[in-house]
C-alpha cells in the first residue's frame, strides 16, 4: 500500500492548480450569464461597463472573440460561447468582461444591460415527457430500443402477462452538479505565437487539441497544462467556457488573462448530470427466475441535445439473465444547463430504479434480495454470446452478507427505541472499459527512471498508479521513477474517464518497458559497449551477463555515453472485445435508521464488496470507492437541482445545493475480492473510479423500506416521502 | 459587493452617534453585502465594545457580542439555549458569530437572496415569488399575502420559550422589550422585521430565572445531519413533579415567520400525565391556524411530530 505521492503537495498548499497561476501582466476575465431560460439577446448595453474603472474589454454576442467548435471523439461536439445570440437556458455564458483586477472584472460586469427577446421556456422534466424524443444511439451503437425475446414470444407484454409474479413501478431521480472543490478556470498566456493554457481538464491532449480548433491554430501551438485537478468526475471532460475564453481574449488583448467561476456559476455554466423518469416492469417465476424485464427511460437533455444519460442501457441490458427484455431510451429536451458526464452516467440513476424494482420483486415473493439477484446472476449479457471475463459477484456478496450481520436483518426491519433500523442491498457494475493511451518511459544515466504521460490525475491517483506499474514493469523501486502527467507536450494519455486510466495508461507502460529494455540491452551487448557480444538479461534495474557480471542500466547509459534512452507504449482496446464481456461488479450493502417521528433518515453503516480486477494501490482505490459510496449517500438522501419553471436555480449555492457532511456519513467499509482480469488488459485492472457510486441510493432505499415498511421511488429521499400524518 | 466606508467606534455613543450598519461576526452581513442583498455605505465595526460577559447569578445574561460557541459551552446555560446553539450553523460560524447578530439574522428565503428576482421583503411591493415558487423552506404559520419567509434561528426559538427579553439602547436612552415582541409578523411591511429603532444597538439578552429548565431541550429536525437551517424545530422545558406536569415551555422554529410560541400546547400540558397521550393530544394543536404552501404541508404533521419527539426526550427516565 502506498499513499499518494501528491498527497503532501495538497495538503501543504504547495500543488499549483489551474488558477494558481499568476503570470506578470496577467489581467483578469469574468462571465456574464443569461438571466432568461429561452429566447434571444436582442441587444447589450455596455456603455458603462467600458467607462467602469479597470476595464479592458467586454465580449459579448455582438462584439465577440471568433471561436469555431471544436469536435473530439469521446465529448462529441463541445459548445463554444458568445458566438450567436440564442438562450437555451438560464445561466447560459453571453458575455465576458476583462479588467485588470478580478474585483473591477465583477463589478463591471454586473453593469452589463441585457435586452431579451424571451420565449416561454420548458423546464420541467415532467411537463416534457409528452414531446419526448427518441435517443439516439448510445456510446457503443445500440439503438434507442432494443428487443430480446425468446423464440415464439410475440412481445415483452405477453412475456410479462404470462409471468406469475410481476412488479411495475416508475422510479426518478434528480439531476445533480458536479460540484467539485476546483472551480473551472484557467489562466491563459501566450508567448511568441504559442498559448500556454493552465485549466483542470480531464484531458491536456484533448483539451490542446479542442484549444487549437476552437482558435483555429495549428496544433503545435497549443499547450495544455493541469499535473493537478481538483475534483472532475465527468464534469471537465469538456473544455472549459473560462478556457475558451480566456484563451481568445488573451490572445486578443495580448496580454494573460485568468477566468475563473464563480461557486453559484459552476451550476449552470457548466455541465449537470440529467433528471430521469424510469419505468420498470419485472416478471418472474415463483422460484424467482426472471421471465421479462421491460425498463423505458426518459431523461432531460438540453435543447441541443448533446449528451443522453442512458440509464436502461447501462444497467438492465446487462445485469441478469431474462429470456425476454425490452430496453428503451428516450431523451426530452428542455431549457436547463447542459447535461455531460457525471460519475457512472447512466448507471448511477439506472441502478437506482433496476436494484429498487428487484427489491420490490423480493418483497413480492417472500424471498431474500441476495438469494433473488444471486438466482438470476448472468454469465453473459441477455442475448448476447459472450460471457463475463470473470465476474465474482455472488462472492462478494457471500463476503458482504457474512461481514455486514445480514443474516441478522428481518423483513419489518428492527426497533431502537425511538429510530427505525433496516437493512438493503444492491448489486453494483461498471463496465470495464480501456480507452487509447501512450505512456514514455525513461531510463536516465543516474539510475532513475521516468514514466510520462498527457492524461490527467483529477483526485484519482494516477501520479502514483504510474510510479508504482512503471517501477514493476521495470523491476526497480518505486522510489527510483519519476511519474509526469497532465501535460499536453507529453505522450497522448487520453481521457481521464470512464475508470479507465488505471488500465489504460497501465497497459501502455507495459508495452513501454520491455522496450526501452530491449533497447537497453542492445545497447549494452553493442560493440564497444561493457557486455559487448555478450548474452545479457535484465532483472532488478541490472542488465546481467551469463557469466555473472551486472551492471545497473544507468552504469551502462554511462559506459555507452547516453544520459537516457526512452520509448513510447500505446494500448488500446483490442481482440479481447470479440472474445468476452467485460465489467466490475459490486455488493453494496448499507444500515439506515428512520426516526420514528420525525423521519430523518440515516445512514448507519455501510458495506461496498467489489470485484474489480487487480487493485494496484490499494489505499487510493478503497478512497475512490468510498467517495463514491459517500456520493452515492448524498444521491440518495441530499442532493438534487431546483429548476423552477422559469428556468432560474432554487438552489445554485451550497448553502442551498445540499451535499453530505461528516455528521451524515458512518464509516465507510470497502472490501477487495482480487482477481486480475488478464483477459481485458495484460495488467488485470477493471477500474474502481465510479463503481463505488452504484447501486448506493438503492441500498439505502431498499434499507429505508425495510425498516419502515414504505417504498420511497424517488431520489434524493426527503423527510416528506416518510410522513404520513 | 459595493464599495463601503469601514470604522470601529470605541465607545456604545459613539457607535449610537454615527449612522451606519453595526458589524459583530459578519457572518450574516458580509455574507448578504456580497449577494448584494445589502449595500450599507457606512459599516460600523462593533467588536471592540464593551458588550461582552455571561451572568448567571440570577437568571443569564448574554452581552450582545459573546460569540455563539463560548455561549453554547458556558456551564450556567439552559440546556435548551447550548443545544439550538450547538446544533446552529458550523463550529468555525459560531466562534465567529455574535448572539446579538444571531437574533439579527436575516431570512434565508432564497429569493430574498437573490437581487435579479423580486422580493417584498428586500424591495417592498416588488411581489413574493415564493408564494407559487420553491417554498418547501418556507412558513406554515404567522405568513401573509406578503411574505412566507421563516425566522432562521435557533437560538431565538430557545429564548422565546424561556421569555428572554433583550436591552437596547439607542441614543435616548434603554428600554428593555420581550423578544416574543421584539419580531414582527410579516402582515404587509415585511420589510420590517423587528422592533429595532434606527440606530439601536442590542446591547444584552436577558433570561428569567426559570430552574426547571435544566429539564429542556431543542429538537432540530434538517435535511442532513449538521450545517443546516431547520425544516422544523422544537424548544422545550417542562416541570415535572410526582408524575404530573407542573409547568410547560413550548416553541416551534423552522415553520414560522418569528420565534413561535406555542401556549395553547402548553396549557395542554398543565396538569396532565407526562404521556404519549398528553403529547399528542397536545401537539395537535400546534398546527391551529396553519396556512401550508404548494410544497411545504408536510410541515404541519411534521411540527406535531417533532414536538412530541422534543417532549419524550426530556420526558425519558418519567417514563421508563
Ligand atoms: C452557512 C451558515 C449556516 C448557518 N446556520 C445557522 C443555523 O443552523 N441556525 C442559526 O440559528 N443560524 C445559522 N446561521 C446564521 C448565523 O447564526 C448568523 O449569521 C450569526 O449568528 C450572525 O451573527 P454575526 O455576529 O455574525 O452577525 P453579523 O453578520 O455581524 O450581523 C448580522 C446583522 O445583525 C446586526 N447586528 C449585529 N449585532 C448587533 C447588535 N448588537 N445590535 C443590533 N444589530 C446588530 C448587523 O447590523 C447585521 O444586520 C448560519 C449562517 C451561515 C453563514
Ligand atoms: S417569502 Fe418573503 S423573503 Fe421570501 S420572497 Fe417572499 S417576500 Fe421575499
């Protein structure tokens, strides 16, 4: 176990985030929002806005800084501001005021007069579900619908007419912030025709290259900066508007120029996870085998209809083995912030109707969750042939059961003097996913080594997931490498999402070292080299000699006048996507007490089992988990976005946008079952970055119901849905 | 936030003499002049007067600018006043905050903290969205046509039960007012939220000796554990003697446009057994006269509820 490299940086305020950055002359930029939903700026006064003290400019729709949008192929198209005049929600970026100070940038910019065409804005998911839209197709290619069922059934409605025990019930979930500690922002600088752009993003490559495209400059004279991020969680996958900006007038004012969000302005100017209605129908024998699944989802979009949280895609299309299942997506758009990626998109709210419907289908026949999910547990996904490369489910919840006291839970739950105490469960998965990433190692003349790469480490310890696979591949001490990432200059990591790095990166460095130790060896059996003509091999930061002799690789470097020798390593999905199904899977397990009178739910223990591949650095894994187990609480029981019916948000703020603290959160339990998982990635890991978030507020919600008796269908659960009188 | 003029008066006249907005911890004001809710052009700094010290030699007397965590930690205090301060705002707000500040506090309705929308209470007559808007924060009881903002402390709760009256002093001289006077119901100038006089400074808060209190409590009902304003609170004092209640103090916050006294739930309690039945026959009627909103009516079975939790707790060795 080893702890973050980065931790004592952090925690000494010695690590220099985006906004840190204080280059000399460096002035400083402030976003103006919309404050109507729908409609358009007919026109913006900003007179006084250029009078006010301090002021370098003011861009706005009409007087704008050029910007093209730039396309990448994991966020799709990436919306650039200020560049025609339509409002599709309120809190939309349509102005940016510069000034020397940040004070003189914000008063200025509340000077600015905004003249509104105003159309009647649709913002409410319920009120939108009658012009719902069909999805398009998700990320892997599956259509809105897809259909599987066994031969002579006619339909999903005839499967679950002939099932003998059915349960149907809508479920909704409330669309949430990402709302990390770093705001978005960026500090911009250009020298000698090149941009230096210091943003926590996701990706430096991908945040380089969508720079250059939104600038219209050549590649190379763009580069991203972020070795620190504080906090993304799918929400700076995407170029920030405070980058963009900054970008464009920095290079317009020719001077640097920060942009930073405010808290309140994070909320809407950014991205959001969608709000979901989802219906789901489950038929199954008496004996528990699920005979039909039917699961249709609506979920929020905005008018650009740019990203769709596909939560039955993600969660029943997988989950169980059902001879008969229908699947449907449907998206409704609406004027609300832009929807993105959030921590386990799709299978953060999928998970939260599907595990609640198999609760309430185990309510139903008188049977124990664990012993119905372990019934129906799939060897592959419905319909398709190929099976799970190596799923432990049914372990962890054996493990699950035995540590949480599960035998222990009876149906009506238990009495604590005046609290409620019930006991739930969910399965959790995450698909094991690997996007293209190339990692650099280095072997230097003083014995170090280094291991480089673009992609970024937003809290997840990738630094240190680095160091630890680089020091393994080459067989030296952790200690001796040097781990460099979120730099744009580097070898292109890629995205840092979809609990890929660990693999991905991890992978590449696998194919890196033994290169650069071929490369070593060659050198060091070259003529004129130490081992000239010898046979050699290399073991422990040595290069060896049959007949005994070794010399450490920076002693060969040395002897052969090289101060390093490097080689590139590139993975990517392969072969084995033909061959197996891939995914982590979890148990998540958790304890609430309902107060018998006043109904404050909380959350007394918890318990999360998972079977993710190999676990490289144990202590930054069982964090990740357990942040998204803590998230996964604050789904369930705090957090959720206001939309009032004009567009404007009830609760933009943390005073108002709850989020847990330490008093609601017991502590957390993380267990490992480790079983590398060779057949998706030569280093055996699945990923742990958002598994942990899954299945969470189903738990607690099967937990709530367990101990008093009522099925609450709705997240976050309020006080309310427990009161009757 | 708008450009001010900052000074610190050193003696209570001087700080009666200038006109300004007095600042103890800040918390609320410098919280609002950066909303720019409030916009004072004058601030006067009140720290270093002599507005300090806790007495209980008969009853408790609190200076005006002790700060909430020194109250809430002070031996002499009423069960019931450490528990709504400790369960009030964060550790870091309350070594911060002063209890005349508290008493001062201001809504946190949401649209009363929000220039770009109207708000009768910040700008009288501009209207009340939160009539038909997010209301589920708001009032049940003491609302009007005007305004349905809640009183947002605690500690006022816990006064008000105790019938605490504060001192203040202005440049004629001191009166001292009952804090159950001392807010204003809405009606329609919700604009004027106390009895304060222009240029009144709270210089102490006053509570009666009352020895059955040491068996109080604050029963604070939120939607999560700490660091949040109440849904619905409870004070609550009771006098038991020989299995019978002597005597009641009751009040109710989170649900009310002032502190909420509840004496019809007291005088229900009078006389009664210390049971589950008197609680509830005496809760129900807390909730007389209450007005809900589209997204607040699970206040009123709420109130009941939290005031019959408040009444168990103190009631638990009585009845075990
Ligand atoms: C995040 C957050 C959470 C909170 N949670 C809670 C909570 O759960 N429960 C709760 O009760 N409160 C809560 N509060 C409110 C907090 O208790 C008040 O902000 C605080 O008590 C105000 O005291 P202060 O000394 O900081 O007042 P200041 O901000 O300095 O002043 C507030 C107002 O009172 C006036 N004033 C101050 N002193 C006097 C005086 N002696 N005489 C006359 N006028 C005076 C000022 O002019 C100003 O208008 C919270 C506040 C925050 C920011
Ligand atoms: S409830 Fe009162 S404070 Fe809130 S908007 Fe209405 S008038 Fe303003």
């Amino acid at each position: 176990m080893t702890a973050r490299l980065d931790s004592p940086l952090k925690v000494t305020g010695r690590a220099r985030y985006g906004s840190d950055h204080n280059p000399p002359g460096m002035v400083f930029g402030y976003v103006v929002l919309s404050t109507v939903a729908h409609g358009e700026v007919t026109a913006m006064d900003v007179t006084a806005v250029r009078d006010a003290p301090g002021v370098l400019a003011v861009y706005t729709p009409f007087e704008s800084l050029e910007l093209h949008t730039p396309h990448n192929p994991i966020m799709g198209a990436t919306w650039v501001p200020l560049q025609d005049t339509d409002v599709a929600y309120r809190g939309q970026p349509i102005g940016f005021v510069v000034a020397e100070t940040f004070e003189q940038a914000r008063d200025a910019a509340s000077l600015v007069e905004v003249s509104y065409r105003e159309r009647t804005p649709l913002t409410s998911l319920e009120d939108g579900l009658a012009a719902a839209e069909d999805a398009p197709p998700s990320m892997d290619g599956s259509p809105h619908t897809v259909t599987v069922l066994a031969s002579g059934v006619e339909s999903i409605e005839d499967a679950l007419a002939a099932s003998p025990v059915v349960v149907e019930a809508t479920y909704t979930t409330a669309p949430q912030n990402h709302a990390a500690m770093e705001p978005h922002s960026a500090v911009a600088v250009w020298e000698s025709g090149t941009l230096t752009v210091y943003s926590g993003n996701q990706g430096s490559d991908l945040q380089a290259a969508s720079l250059a495209q939104a600038l219209a400059e050549p590649l190379s004279a763009v580069h991203a900066v972020n070795p620190f991020v504080g906090g993304a969680f799918g929400g700076k996958g995407a170029t920030s508007v405070p980058a963009f900006l900054a970008a464009a007038a920095a290079r317009d004012l020719g001077r640097p120029v920060k942009a930073a969000l405010t808290r309140e302005q994070v909320f809407t100017a950014t991205g959001t996870r969608a709000a979901t209605v989802q219906r789901l129908a489950l038929g199954a024998e008496k004996d528990g085998t699920l005979v039909a699944l039917r699961h249709d989802s609506w979920s929020s979009t905005p008018m650009s209809r740019a990203f769709i949280e596909q939560t039955s895609h993600s969660t029943s299309r997988e989950w169980y083995t059902t001879p008969n299942m229908v699947i449907s997506q449907k998206m409704v758009p609406l004027n609300i912030p832009p929807t993105t990626f959030m921590r386990a998109p799709g299978e953060a709210p999928g998970s939260f109707a599907l595990e609640s419907a198999i609760d309430e289908l185990a309510v139903e026949l008188g049977m124990d969750p664990i012993e119905l999910r372990r019934r129906n547990s799939s060897l592959a996904p419905p319909g398709k042939d190929l099976q799970w490369s190596s799923k432990h489910l049914d372990e962890c919840f054996g493990i699950g059961a035995e540590r949480f006291g599960w035998s222990q839970r009876s149906e009506g739950g238990r009495v604590d003097g005046d609290w409620l105490v019930g006991l739930g469960t969910a399965t959790a998965m995450f698909p094991a996913l690997r996007f293209p990433a190339s990692v650099r190692v280095t072997l230097n003349a003083d014995d170090t080594a280094e291991v480089a790469t673009s992609g970024a480490d937003p809290g997840t310890g990738l630094l240190s997931v680095l160091s630890l696979i680089g020091a393994d591949s080459l067989d030296i001490a952790p200690e001796r490498v040097t781990p460099r990432l979120g730099d744009s200059a580097l070898p292109s990591g890629g995205m840092s999402g979809g609990s890929t790095a660990t693999a991905s990166a991890g992978s590449a460095i696998m194919v890196a070292a033994p290169e650069v130790i071929d490369e070593l060896l060659t050198l060091a059996a070259a003529p004129g080299a130490p081992f000239e003509g010898a046979e050699v091999s290399y073991a422990d930061g040595r290069v060896l000699a049959t007949d005994g002799r070794s010399l450490t690789f920076g002693e060969v470097l040395r002897a052969v006048d090289r101060s390093s020798i490097a080689a590139v390593g590139s993975s990517a999905p392969g072969e084995e996507m033909s061959k197996h199904s891939f995914s982590s899977f979890g148990a998540q397990f958790c304890e609430v007490r309902v107060h018998r009178w006043t109904r404050e739910v909380r959350v007394s223990r918890m318990l999360g089992v998972f079977d993710a591949g190999r676990i490289i650095n144990e202590q930054p894994a069982r964090s990740q988990l357990m942040g998204g187990m803590i998230w996964g609480v604050s789904a369930a029981l705090h957090e959720g976005m206001e939309i009032e019916a004009d567009g404007r948000l009830a609760n933009g703020d943390f005073a108002s946008y709850l989020i847990p603290v330490n008093a609601d959160i017991p502590d957390v339990d993380v267990q490992f079952v480790q079983y590398p998982d060779t057949l998706h990635n030569p280093v055996g890991a699945r990923g742990v970055g958002e598994i942990g978030i899954v299945g969470v507020a189903a738990a607690i919600a099967n937990a709530v119901f367990n101990a008093t008796g009522t099925r609450v269908r709705n997240i976050p659960i309020a006080i309310e849905d427990l009161l009757d009188e | 936030m708008r450009p001010f003029e900052l000074t610190a008066p050193e003696t209570v006249d001087a700080a009666l003499a200038s006109p300004g907005t007095f600042l103890a911890g800040g918390t609320t004001l410098v919280d609002l002049m950066k909303l720019d809710v409030l916009t004072p052009e004058r601030v006067l700094d009140i720290n270093t007067l002599p507005l300090q010290g806790i007495d209980t030699t008969d009853g408790l007397r609190i200076g005006a600018l002790e700060r909430m965590s020194d109250v809430a930690a002070h031996p002499g205090t009423y069960p019931v006043i450490s528990r709504a301060l400790l369960l009030s705002a964060s550790q870091q707000l309350r070594n911060m905050a002063s209890i005349g500040g508290n008493l001062m506090q201001r809504t946190r309705c949401g649209y009363f903290r929000d220039v770009s929308v109207p708000c009768n209470r910040r700008e009288p007559g501009s209207g009340c969205p939160a009539l038909t808007g997010a209301n589920r924060m708001h009032a049940v009881l003491g609302t009007s046509e005007s305004c349905v903002a809640t009183h947002a402390s605690d500690l006022a709760v816990a006064l008000v039960a105790l019938d605490a009256r504060v001192r203040l002093v202005g440049s004629d001289g001191e009166r001292t007012v009952a804090l159950a006077d001392f807010y204003r119901m809405p009606a329609d100038t919700p604009e004027v939220e106390t009895d304060l006089r222009q240029g009144e400074l709270i210089s102490e808060v006053l509570v009666p000796r009352l020895d059955w209190a040491s068996r109080s409590t604050y029963v604070k009902v939120r939607d999560r554990q700490s660091y949040e304003f109440a849904l619905c609170s409870a004070a609550v004092a009771l006098d038991v003697q020989d299995s019978r209640i002597v005597d009641a103090r009751v009040a109710a916050g989170g649900v009310a446009t002032v502190p909420w006294r509840l004496p019809s739930v007291e005088q229900a309690l009078r006389g009664a057994p210390p049971t589950q039945e008197t609680f509830e026959a005496a809760a129900a009627l807390a909730t007389e006269g209450a007005r809900p909103l589209s997204g607040n009516g699970f206040k009123a079975p709420l109130l009941r509820r939290t005031i019959i939790r408040a009444l168990r707790e103190v009631t638990e060795e009585d009845r075990a």
